[in-house]
C-alpha cells in the first residue's frame, strides 16, 4: 500500500543504497552544510561561547544521521529521539544563539541533505522520480516535526532560565530599593547573576516610546538594549521602574571613570539610534554598592527630566552637577540670586555677562556679538567688578558668576 504524506514508503534498494553510503560517508556533507550556517547565520559566527563550533558540528552530524537512519528504517523519530533533539536544542539557549537564527539553520541544513541527494541521483530517471514521490512528501514532514520540537524545547528553557532570573533580579531589586544596608544580600544575589557586586556600576535610565499607551518591551529588546552597552543580555540587572527601562552597566575595569561616562553616553546614544521603541536616556554617577546603586539610579532620573527641558536625547549626570548643587541648596540659589538681582539693575551688564561667557571670554567676540566698540565691553566688565566686587581674573569669582547665569537659565526653562 502506498504510503501517505507524512509517512515513509519504503525505499527501492538502488535508492536504499544510496542513502546508506551517505549514511556512512557523511562527513563531507556535514562540513558543508557546518560552512554555510556559520557563513550564512551571523549569530553562529559571532558568538563568544568558546565551546559553540565543536558543539554545532556534533548536532549536526546527530541531525544528518537522524534524516538519512529515517529514510533508510522507514519510520519516523520516536518521542525519545526527539526528546534528544530537544536536549541538543536547550543548549543553544545559554550559547546565545537567538530563536530564529537556530531555525535558519534548520532550514539551511534540510536544504543540504535535499541537495546531496539530487546530486546522487541526478541522471537518473527512475531514482529521480521516486525521489520526487517517496522522499520529498516526507521530507517537508520531517524537518516540521523536528522543528517544531526543536522550538518548543528552545522556548521552554528560555521561559525556565528567563523566570528563575526575573525572580533574581526582582529581589536584587528589592536590595537596591528597600535594604540598601544588606551588603550580604546584595552579593547574593549579584553573585547568582554573574555581577560583580564591587565592581563599580553605572545607572541608566532609558524612555520608552508611548509606554500609557501600553507599548512594552520584550524580552528579546532586553538582551538586545544589553548587548548595545557591551554586557551579556542574560547576565546584567534591568527592572521597569517608573515607566522606564532601568539598567546597571559595569564601569570598564581600569577605565578613568571620566572616559566611561563618555564611553556609556555614546552606548545609549547606540541604543536610540538602532533600537526604534527607545526615545531618551538618562546616565548616573559610577559607584559600588546598593546604595551607590540606587544613588545613581536616581541621578539618571534626574539627568533624562533635565534632557526632556534641553530636548537632548542622551544626558549624563555629570553635566548637571552644578546645577543639581545649587537647586538643592536654598543658601545657594539666595546667594546666586543676589548676583543677579544686582545686574539686573543695568540689564546691559547682563547681557554682557552671557555673552563673555558664551564667548569663550574673548573680548573683541563679545563685543562682535554685542555690537559696541570693545572699549564698551571693557568699560562695562569693570562696572560689574565694581558692582560686586570682584575680579575676572579670579578663576573661583568666574566659577561663581558662571553658576549665577546657570541659575538664571534653569529658571527660564522652568518658566517656559
């Protein structure tokens, strides 16, 4: 009785001893089909796992043994050799190896042993034909239920792994927020994490694009925002807090700390610019510890609601500094204050003012700006050490008048 499709019909014996010295002298198609999933599927090529070439080849080989044992038997893979091919599958979860890129290479490799047995039997009228009516009807069933197989078990590891580390990660978050003062705690969980716990770390704060509107992230995007700023998607702390997307980047060991603030900058600038759910991010101080944790955390918050005023798609901490010591100093803003209420009285000591500073303090570009004579310029920077008794070559009395006009600016934006 002829077989049906899904089934196997038994092979002739020209066709059976084909595939038996395919079987046998498999290597060659192996290697083949090895070359073009690591040159075709970049994530196979690029990833870090040291181990991933010996351990691809070897699943390979498994897989093309698997087809060709099916053709030659006649029968279908039991739910102990798919079980297998499950085992095989759930490894390329912790090797970092992406869904779809693991059945591309599927795709890939039944393309392959299609491929090797048309060259086996091309010339071949009879062989050909049965080869049309016997083996392709079953080769489509083949690889779907093996696929399919292969993609449940990759997404049943991947929810295992995801849910035992958001149970992590949820009470490293509950440390940070609640119990900074739990070093012991802290360490615990950083350590099942893979985190250095005194390594120095870097808050950011990323927007989301219309998160009332109930846009979420997945946790693909997660791993992907991840690896942007240089860490491993499954190792690293991200919690959503405040609508946003909050993570903990590791500050590079023996790096000043001034060129990794510059260097996390432009990683989040990264992130916008490829990741499209993304519109601003907010960058804290280094520090080490929960509490230096959750301080820069909070020092991110504050950098992206000053970036919303400025309209900058990345802020860092670090260029708010002086204005985050005089907003939270009442003394401070009364001083600077006074300042200014004294110009204010000549509204073109002001003006001249903003533009010395503007202007790099060169006087003939001020005066450029102002549109007076630079004697004009000169006569009115007296007037204001006058009025203040002060003098521009002070570098510690520049450093105060500059934090005036800061005041002064951040009041506007405020305003507006």
């Amino acid at each position: 009785m002829k077989a049906s499709i899904g089934q196997i019909e038994v092979l002739s014996p020209e066709l059976h001893a084909i595939v038996a010295g395919l079987h046998e002298n498999d290597g060659p198609l192996c290697q083949s089909i090895y070359d073009e999933i690591r040159e075709t599927v970049s994530d196979y090529r690029l990833a870090a796992e040291v181990g991933l070439p010996d351990d691809l080849k070897a699943s390979l080989t498994w897989h093309v043994r698997l087809w060709h044992e099916a053709l030659l038997q006649a029968r279908t893979p039991s739910e102990d050799v798919l079980e297998q091919a499950g085992a095989l599958t759930r490894r390329r979860v912790h090797q970092g190896i992406p869904l779809d890129s693991l059945l591309r290479a599927f795709r890939i490799g039944s393309g392959g042993l299609w491929r090797a047995l048309i060259e086996a039997v091309t010339g071949d009228e009879i062989l050909e034909k049965e080869l049309l009516l016997k083996v392709s009807p079953y080769l489509l069933r083949h690889f779907d239920i093996v696929s399919h197989h292969v993609a449940q078990a990759y997404m049943d590891e991947q929810f295992q792994q995801a849910s035992w580390r958001d149970r992590v990660r949820g009470e490293l978050w509950s440390v940070v927020s609640a119990r900074r003062e739990d070093a012991e705690a802290f360490a615990r969980y950083c350590r099942i994490l893979s985190i250095d716990a005194e390594a120095v770390h870097v808050a950011i704060v990323f927007a989301v694009h219309d998160v009332a509107g109930g846009t979420r992230l997945d946790s693909q995007t997660f791993i992907r925002i991840s690896r942007e700023m240089g860490m491993d998607g499954e190792n690293c702390m991200y919690i959503r807090y405040r609508d946003h997307l909050v993570m903990w980047v590791p500050a590079g060991r023996g790096e000043p700390l001034v060129d990794g603030d510059r260097r996390i900058g432009k990683c989040a600038q990264q992130v916008i610019d490829r990741i499209g759910k993304i519109e601003r991010a907010g960058v804290g101080l280094p520090g080490a510890g929960a509490a230096a944790w959750w301080t820069s955390l909070e020092q991110a918050f504050r950098a992206i609601e000053h970036g919303q005023g400025s309209g900058a798609c990345v802020s860092r901490y670090s260029h708010i500094l002086l204005d985050e010591a005089i907003a939270h100093s009442d003394s401070t803003r009364q001083f600077l204050g006074a300042i200014l209420d004294r110009l204010a009285v000549e509204p073109h000591l002001l003006e001249t003012l903003q533009a010395y500073f503007q202007h790099k303090q060169h006087r003939k570009s001020v005066a450029s700006a102002l549109g007076v004579h630079p004697n004009t310029v000169d006569h009115r920077l007296q007037r204001i050490e006058t009025l203040l008794s002060g003098d521009f070559n002070d570098v510690a009395w520049l450093a105060t008048l500059s934090a005036a006009l800061r005041l002064q600016r951040s009041d506007v934006t405020k305003e507006r």
